[in-house]
C-alpha cells in the first residue's frame, strides 16, 4: 500500500472514533435528560393536591416552563419561592436549555422546605436558593437575567420591575403572577398600568388559570 493511502486510512479510523465517541457522549447525554425528567414527573405526580403556602397551579407552572423552552432562557429570576413548585418547573425547563435559576424566600421555614422539594426532583444543581429579603436582595444582584417571574408582595411589583428593567436583556420576559384578580390585591392595577406603558415592553395576560400571568417581552433597551 502506499504511503498516501495509509494516511487515507489512519485518518478514516480517526474520524470513526471521533464520531464514535461523539455518539457515545450524545448518548449518555440523552440518557441522563430522560432520567431527570422521569425524576421530575415523578416527583410532580407524587405531590399532585399538596402543593400549599401560595405556590402557583400546575397550569401556571406549565407556562413559566413553555415560556423558558420557547425562547431558550438561560438566566432565570423568581422573587418569592415559597416551596418550590414554580421553581422546579422553572428549574425543569432551564436543565433543558442548559441555564440556571435565582429564587429568593424570605420565609426560613417555606426556604428549607423549598430545598428539600429541589433535593427530591433532582435539580438542585439548577437552582440558586437564596434566604433573604427580596427588598434588599434584588438591588444587589448584577443580572444580566433573561427571564423573571415575580410572585411576592404585590405592592412592590413595580418597584421590582424598576429595579430589574435595567438588567433584563432585550427579547428577555417579565412574568408576574396573580394578575387577573385586581379586586383584592393592592398594586397589582398599578403595576398593570405601569408595564403597559413602557414603550419597550409587549404585555399580555396568560388565563390558563383563573390566577392570571402577565408576560412582558422586552423588546429594546
């Protein structure tokens, strides 16, 4: 054989234990997605009618996670964690577009229950848990973040959006929860009218759940 075609040949079975090794990685990476996600289901199913302390419905949920995978969201913020449900579908959705998530709780009890929750679905990895008061927290961060979902103390909802505004990126979505119910909620009409006037901002209401979502899409600095 000559000397070239060796060469042909070596570079032929480089090239198949590349691609082999490429298969193998893509393999066990997929192999481990589909466990974490059976993780999840399972975890979500064994909690169905528990979920307490002002979590969101599990409609709700689905669309913070349909809204993560849709644009590929990798920084994610969640002001009010209570115990976790939000969180890990939040969580779910960022293993997928290989992103992380900040949740902030001011209540130590609902903190360490949230914890345990994210122990057993399996993302702990995913999530940033943080004990403190959003207040004095959320001027500290740096973001940049790509998405936000707030579900705290309604009458400061525009002061979080003033705040994290400036660190949303563009093409970023603002969500806040329990919109629908203007009646009884103080600051959740101001809010409304506040976001809607932002010429930057594309607002729309999400009624999966009588609770109500805003969406905000940023659409310039």
């Amino acid at each position: 054989m000559k000397p070239r075609s060796k060469n042909y040949l070596l570079i032929f079975s480089l090239l198949c234990c590349l691609c082999l090794s490429v298969s193998a990685g893509f393999a066990q990476e997929l192999e481990q997605s589909q466990g974490l996600d059976q993780r999840v289901e399972n975890f979500l199913k064994s909690q169905r009618g528990k979920w307490r302390h002002s979590n969101v419905p599990r409609a709700d949920a689905r669309v913070l996670y349909d809204l993560i995978i849709k644009n590929n969201y990798k920084r994610a913020l969640e002001i009010g964690t209570s115990t976790g449900h939000s969180a890990i579908w939040i969580a779910w959705a960022l293993s997928k577009t290989g992103g992380k998530l900040i949740t902030i709780e001011i209540n130590r009890t609902r903190y360490n229950m949230a914890l345990e929750n994210f122990k057993k679905a399996g993302l702990s990895d995913y999530i940033e848990a943080r004990l403190a008061n959003a207040h004095d927290l959320v001027p500290q961060l740096e973001g940049p973040f790509d998405f936000v979902f707030l579900d705290a103390d309604k009458d400061w909802n525009q002061k979080y959006l003033e705040l994290l505004l400036p660190k949303l990126e563009v093409g970023g979505c603002f969500t806040a929860h329990n919109v629908v119910n203007l009646g009884y909620m103080r600051g959740i009409k101001e809010f409304l009218e506040y976001v809607r006037s932002l010429p930057n901002m594309e607002t729309t209401i999400d009624r999966t759940s009588w609770t109500g979502i805003s969406i905000s899409y940023k659409t310039s600095d």
